[in-house]
C-alpha cells in the first residue's frame, strides 16, 4: 500500500512530465529548490507542507478536503478522550 506522501509524489511528477516541465524549472516557478522537488516526487513523508501545496497549485493540482460526517467526528472525539483519559490515569493525574 501506497503512503499519501508517495501518492503526492507520484502525481507531482507525472503531472509535471506531462506539461514537459523540468525540476529545475518547476523548483524555480514554484520557489523552491531542486532538492525539495527530487525528495517531493520520491515521496519523502517530512516534506514542509506549505512548500508542496504550493508545487501542486504551481501545476494545477488541486486537493479537496471535507470534514467527517457528525456522528463520524462524535466517535473520534469519543476515543481521542478516552485515550486522553488513559494516558492521565497511568501517569497518576
């Protein structure tokens, strides 16, 4: 299974061999630099955020985020105080 930093990079560079876009040229128009955009398309998982989503709107990729459905977001609140709860409770607060 893919991780979403190696899905990011492959479309970041399949998009950008598609428009014939060089690194070089897409690390100027973008702002960044050349070893930013090599470590991008391998997929490095610690790339600095505001720098990809600025590579992928310089291609015209866009993203679209939605928000979990209510009682999707009750449950995950549910477990991250439950969690919250455990952790306390073993450090003895």
């Amino acid at each position: 299974m893919k991780t979403p930093a190696k899905q990011i990079g492959e479309l970041v560079k399949a998009t950008r061999k598609s428009l014939a876009v060089t690194q070089r040229a897409l690390a100027m128009t973008s702002g960044t630099g050349m070893r930013f955009i090599i470590e991008l398309e391998k997929g490095k998982p610690t790339c600095q955020l505001s720098k990809v989503l600025t590579v992928l709107n310089t291609l015209g990729i866009t993203i679209r985020l939605a928000a979990p459905a209510t009682d999707t977001l009750s449950a995950s609140r549910l477990l991250i105080s439950n969690a919250w709860q455990r952790r306390l409770a073993s450090l003895g607060r």
